[in-house]
C-alpha cells in the first residue's frame, strides 16, 4: 500500500500533470496505479450484497463494469484533493487472509484517517473496501444499493448508475476544454 499511495500523490503533485491539456492523461495515470491495487469484482460483490447471489455471470460482469464507473466517477476528483497531504502509517493487523492497513493523511487543513481492507489473492494484496473517517466505501454503497432495490427494483438501480455514468462522461469531455478556455486550472 505505501508504494501504491506514494506513487498517487507523485501524480498528483506533478506540475506537468496539473495543466488542463493533462487533464485525461493525469486521470489515465491515476486510473493504472488504482486498477493494479483493487479487487473490482471483491468490492462490486459486498456492495451490492445479497442480490449478487441471483445474478448471472453476465450480469455480474456488467454490475462489476458500473461499479468501476460510479467509483471512478465518485472519486476521481476528490482525490485529487490530497496532493499536499502526508501519509502517515499507524498500523496494520492480519488475519489469515485479509488484512488492514490503517493510515492517516495530514493535511495542512484537515487529518483524514483512511484504513485500507486488503484481501490476499494469489499471493498478492488487493483491496476490497476503504474506510474513510469512519464510513466504509463498500458499506456506503451496500445500504444506498438496497434502499433503491427495495424501493424500485435491481433494474432501476443499473438504470441508474448507467444514466449517472453518461452524465459524467459528457462533463469530463468538455472539462478539459472548458478550464483551458477559461485559462483556469481544474480544483
């Protein structure tokens, strides 16, 4: 995990990278060092919990694609917050095959506290959730998954993140374009 989130905050605090002609190819770097270091499939699984058992391979696949989306989408920018911050490693605790790995983020604002839970698959650490102060990503996502379910139906949900996900598309087309005509640089 060091060597991951070290490599993240070099992204985000590379100058070059800042600039709005960047924007995609900063974006595409953070994305790499992320894909290597997550187990997609793991957190889209817990997320959407129970109803994940009625689920074909297909639709798995095609839940596990939305996921990445909405995550990526979701969190994209607020990680870019962090450039300025320092890691600083408190512990970390395992049990057979899972593991976590608890971290603190100082900022000259704001401390964050950020605990990585990893699962070992073939011989390597991935993660599979990302405790934030205190609030689970994967726990987050599970219980706004099943109040829409309960609400509506898995159908709906899908519709939604499907519809989420082209909103956000078309905002990180014309992003880049946008702060570059503005001369201003993205936050």
């Amino acid at each position: 995990m060091k060597s991951t989130i070290t490599e993240l905050l070099s992204i985000l605090g590379n100058e070059t990278l800042k600039q709005p002609e960047q924007f995609e190819e900063r974006r595409q770097q953070i994305a790499r060092v992320i894909r290597r270091r997550v187990n997609y499939g793991q957190m889209a699984q817990r997320s959407l919990g129970a109803p994940w058992t009625g689920l074909t391979d297909t639709e798995r696949q095609d839940f596990v694609r939305l996921y990445v989306q909405l995550l990526r989408d979701t969190f994209a920018n607020k990680i870019e917050e962090y450039h300025d911050e320092q890691m600083v490693y408190l512990f970390e605790r395992r049990v057979g095959s899972f593991a976590e790995v608890s971290t603190k983020l100082v900022g000259s604002k704001v401390d964050t506290w950020v605990a990585f839970r990893l699962a070992e698959q073939s011989a390597d650490w991935l993660v599979y959730d990302v405790v934030i102060d205190g609030a689970s990503i994967v726990g987050n996502y599970r219980a706004q998954f099943a109040r829409i379910i309960r609400d509506t139906s898995y159908a709906e949900l899908v519709e939604q993140m499907q519809q989420r996900g082209l909103v956000v598309k078309v905002f990180e087309k014309t992003a880049p374009d946008i702060f570059a005509q503005a001369r201003v640089r993205p936050q």
